[in-house]
C-alpha cells in the first residue's frame, strides 16, 4: 500500500514538472515601469506653538496656558475645527547655568523654567493657509514650522500610477519578446516602489515674532505620484 502511494505520488510531480521546466528553459525577461502623475494639494499641514519662561514650573505654565489658550480661540475664529486640531508636544524643563571654573566645579544651577505646548494643524481650505499664518503670530505663537501640502484621497492617485506603470513594464516586456520571435507566458515575479514626493516643507521659526498685518504669502504647488514597478515574466517556449 505504501509502496503504491509513493510511486503514484512521484507520477504526480513529474507529470506537473514539464509545463514549469519549459517555462525555465525558455528564459525570461525582467523589466521595470514607471508611472507618474501630478495633483494640486487640498490640505496643509502645519505645527504651531507657544513658549513661556518663569522663575518658577508654576508660573510659567500658567503664562504658557494662558497664550495657548488665546492661540486656539484664534485658530477657532480662522474656521479651523476642533478635530483639526491636535497637541503634538508638551514640555517643561528647568534651564539650567553651568559653572565656567574648571578648579572647582559645582552642579548646574536652576535659574528658571521652560514650558512648551505645540499643536498639530490640518488646514482643508487652502486658501485660508495664508491668514491662518499671520492669526497664529499675531496670538502669540513664538514657534512655527513643518509647513507642507498633502491631499486627502491618496489612493485613487496611487491606483492610476500603479496601473501606468505595469502598463509600461508590459510594453517593455513584450517588445523585447517580439524582438526575440517569441512572446510572454506567465508573470513570474512583480515588485513596486515609491510614493508621493511633498515639497519641501516651509520652516517659520523664530524666539520672537512680533504681529503682522497682512497675511503670509502662500504657495502650494503640486505633488507627484511616481511609482515603479519590477515585473519578470517567463518566454514561451515555442
């Protein structure tokens, strides 16, 4: 019986080994596809923050909490939402003096205190971008930065590029076959890379901003979806 089970098992694989070897002899073609496509931005992203100083922790938060609650009464005039916007950091740390003298130093000395509150911002009207910006320095934030664009369906984007691109790998492929007076047979491997490529972000940082009058002027761009596509396919055998 087992006898009998091994022998019909080894009939089995090598009836479905030929149709794989002839693939395997008959070769195959590796290529790579790209596809790009290019859309305006619908949303802005940005960090914003207020930082206070105090002789003592208990002060200075309460300088820090009264800014920042100023701050988001502002983002809220501007039509920001509340789901828009998030706490991205808090910190209180002391600030600290070293001694210079080499011959006898001493531990650091206390000299006051430093509290930060920075808040994540996702911006859906672009065109508000700019006067978001200038109500942000005008409220007191002392720390701007990371501005940059995203759009918010990404995917139907990324969708179109994947299929340019395997388009452009199968062209590819499939002028080399015909060059070689044969054709394709089956996919035999497929990879991709890439994404979206932002614009640099805008940095807006400074100790001190003193309030402007006109809005920040902005300018979004366009991102571009590049994706690349590495696709092998087997040579048919003729």
């Amino acid at each position: 019986m087992n006898k009998r089970l091994i022998t019909l098992t080894a009939l089995l694989f090598l009836t479905a080994l030929p149709a794989a070897a002839e693939e395997t002899k008959a070769g195959m073609i590796s290529v790579s596809g790209t596809g790009s496509l290019s859309a305006a931005p619908d949303m802005a992203i940005l960090s914003a923050g207020v930082e206070s100083r105090a002789e003592n922790a208990k002060e200075a938060l309460a300088d820090n909490n009264a800014k920042m609650a100023k701050l988001m009464a502002e983002l809220k005039k501007a039509g920001i939402k509340e789901k828009n916007i998030q706490t991205s950091n808090f910190n209180i740390h002391p600030q600290l003096v070293y001694s210079d003298s080499k011959a006898q130093p001493q531990a650091p000395k206390v000299v006051g205190y430093v509290v930060s509150n920075r808040a994540t911002l996702r911006i859906h009207d672009l065109g508000s971008v700019g006067s978001v910006l200038t109500a942000l320095v005008n409220a007191g934030a002392n720390d701007i930065s990371g501005l940059s664009f995203d759009i918010s369906n990404k995917e139907k984007l990324l969708d179109e590029a994947r299929k340019e691109a395997l388009a452009d790998a199968r062209h590819k492929a499939e002028l080399y076959a015909k060059e070689l007076g044969t054709d394709l047979a089956s996919l035999q491997s497929l990879s991709e890379s890439g994404g979206f490529r932002n614009p640099q972000p805008m940095m807006l940082r400074a100790a001190k901003m003193e309030s402007v009058a006109s809005d920040v002027p902005v300018a979004e761009g366009e991102m571009e979806v590049s994706i690349t596509v590495n696709a092998s396919w087997f040579l048919k055998d003729d």
